[in-house]
C-alpha cells in the first residue's frame, strides 16, 4: 500500500492542469517542494520495507514443504525479481532530488547535462585521497591529464554523484593498491614517496572516457 499511494503522489501533480498552468507563483513552487519531499521520503521507506518483505518471505519459504515453493515463488514473483521495481524507484527518486537541489538554491541538481568534469574529478580524488590517508598514514599524488580530439564536445548528460562515487571507490583502491607494492619495496631501494597516480580524461564529438592508472599489485 505504501507503495502505491508513493506512485500515485506524482500523477496527481502532473495530472492537475490548473496547478501546472499556475506554477510560476511562488505559493505553488513551495507547495511542489514540500510534496516532492514527502514523496523522497515515502520512497526511501517503501524500498526498506520492500528489503523487510524480501528477507521474511525468502526465510518463510525455507519452512515451505518443497511442493509448495513454486507457486510462493510465483505468487511472490516481484520479491524474488525486484529489478524493475526498484528501477521505477530510483528514477522517480532522482527527478525529486533534481527539483529539490535546484530549489533549494544548489548550484546543480542530481542531473547534470553541462557539469564540469575535472571539478567532479578533483572533488573524487580530494576525497580518495582523505580515506586513504586515513586509513594508510599515506596517500599518493594524483595527476590528472586532459585529451581533447578535434570537433565539438558536448558534454554528456550524467548523474554527478554516481559518476563522483565511482572515481572516489576506483581512485581509492587504486591508491591502496600503489601504497601497498611502496610498502612491500626493500628498505634499500625504497622510494621516499609511492608511485603518482593518473587520471586520463578523453573528450571526443560523442563520448568521454575517465582511466585511473596505477603502478599498484594488479589483480592476483
């Protein structure tokens, strides 16, 4: 019921021509603010309470005689396959954060279709950099190099703290990885500092690639 009461919340409002043709006052946009809000929040609570169905009914199967599970499987089919339910969350999810972030005065929302991504970039590696120092007592430098090729970039359009998280989670165990070999260098031969690491950023006309180069172990 959660569910379903959170899904119709935003059809009432894209559904409602008066309220759409009188948005530009400003008692309307405070009005979509406070619902697109209640909306984040009943969404973070009908995913939770989905996880809380999926767990119970995963363990109430385990004390289902087997002739039985098939059809609890079937019955309960969104439980056991919860990919597209949890795609129509996270979409709706975004486009509030979206409106919310913009209104209240933040220079970017979760989309973003013009974001600078060497700040996005710095941001990631600036944090990167504060995990691994923390935890290591040591963090390499990082170098960032820019390569453009001939024709117009556009930039894409992106979600900035998903793209933020995965350079923070590839640049951190990068780093890691790059402190880990220094450490394991002969005393002798040590250098005073572990090897930098690279960022490579490729803008072309219709993509963009960020590469995270490291001098660590590699994969075992």
């Amino acid at each position: 019921q959660l569910h379903e009461n959170t899904y119709i919340l935003p059809h009432e409002i894209i559904e409602n021509r008066e309220f759409l043709e009188s948005f530009s006052s400003r008692p309307n946009q405070i009005y979509l603010k406070e619902m697109i809000d209640q909306i984040m929040t009943r969404h973070g609570a009908s995913v939770d309470t989905f996880a809380d169905a999926t767990i119970a009914a995963r363990s109430l199967e385990n004390h289902l005689p087997h002739i039985l599970r098939s059809q609890f499987r079937k019955d309960f089919a969104t439980l056991y396959k919860p990919e597209q339910f949890l795609h129509s969350r996270l979409l709706i999810q975004l486009i509030c954060e979206h409106y919310v972030s913009l209104n209240k005065g933040k220079p970017f929302g979760a989309l973003s279709i013009d974001a600078d991504i060497l700040d996005i970039i710095d941001d990631a590696t600036t944090e990167a950099k504060s995990v691994c120092d923390a935890n290591l007592g040591i963090a390499p430098e990082v170098q960032i190099r820019q390569y453009r090729t001939e024709g117009q970039f556009v930039p894409p359009t992106i979600i900035r703290s998903w793209l933020h998280h995965a350079i923070v989670e590839v640049t951190k165990n990068a780093m890691m990885s790059t402190v880990e070999k220094w450490d394991q260098q002969p005393s002798l031969v040590k250098e005073p500092l572990p090897s930098i690491i690279l960022i490579n950023v490729s803008r072309d006309t219709d993509y963009m690639s960020v590469r995270v180069v490291d001098n660590g172990l590699g994969l075992n």
